[in-house]
C-alpha cells in the first residue's frame, strides 16, 4: 500500500525528486566530514603506540608549542625572525613602487598638462579663424578681402 505524501502531491515529482537528491547530497556531505573526523580520532587513539605513549607525545608536543609561545625563543622565535624579515623585504619593494608608482603618475600629470596646453592653443587658432571668417563686411566665408592686401602693395611701392 503506497503512502500519501503531500510535498510530491503539491508540487509534483520532479520537484519532489530534485529535492530529495539536494537533501542526499547535503547528508552525504556532513557524515563524510563527521566520518572523517571520527576516524581520525579513533585511528591516533587505536595507534599501535599504547595510550600511554600517545598522551605523552600529545602533551610533549602541547608543552614544546606552549613554551615556544611564551617564551618567543627556539624554533619559533627563529621562525618569528624569519617572519619580520620577510616583512621589512616586502615593505622595501613596496616603498620602491610607491615611488616609481608616484613617478609614473607625475610624469602622466605632465603629459596631460601638456596636451591641454596644446587642444587650448589649438582651440584659441579655430576661435580666431572662425572671428575672421564672421567679419561683418565678408557674406561669403568663402571670399578674401583684397583691399587689405592692395593697401600693403600700395605702401611697399613708396
């Protein structure tokens, strides 16, 4: 005899389906991890050491880290050494590209000084060509004034 189950009468069986393969996966995954983390106990407290051996190398090795994080000498204040070095390397190259970076942008900053320099002068040149082009007594832009010329004739002449 089949069993009412209202989620796949409500929503349909793939829907049904689709979530009951999510909910699988989702178990599957978290008694894998539990799985594991059991196993791994079990195996260091089943080892072929017995338990006295083994409490004694765990807790050696808690004191060894412990006084290492005290005192900051042995291994780990070499460690510690080797650390702040890595640290003052990195802190010189990174000053290094900050100056480089600095130079970088000052030298586009002039580029781009230059450039506006420029598109200014060149606008200035379109603005004066254009004021001569709308001179009240030219209709035709396409016309040239010759007197002017025929006055600088007339006075080379002399």
């Amino acid at each position: 005899m089949e069993t009412y189950n209202r989620d796949r009468h409500l929503h349909g069986v793939e829907e049904y389906e689709e979530q009951l393969n999510q909910t699988t996966g989702r178990d599957f995954s978290i008694g894998l991890a539990v799985g594991l983390l059991v196993g791994t106990i079990g195996g260091l407290l089943l080892a072929p050491k017995s338990g006295d051996a083994l409490r004694d190398d765990i807790s050696e090795q808690t004191q060894k880290f412990s006084k290492t994080k005290e005192s900051g000498s042995g291994e780990g204040a070499d460690f510690k050494e080797k650390v702040q070095d890595k640290t003052n390397q990195l802190r010189d190259k990174m000053e290094d590209k900050k100056g480089d970076i600095s130079a970088k942008k000052s030298e586009m900053d002039e580029k781009k000084r230059v450039k506006s320099l420029d598109e200014s002068a060149v606008k200035a040149q379109k603005d004066a060509i254009q004021e001569e082009v709308n001179e009240p007594h030219t209709d035709d832009p396409r016309t040239v004034d010759m007197s002017k010329y025929a006055e600088k004739l007339d006075e080379d002449k002399k």
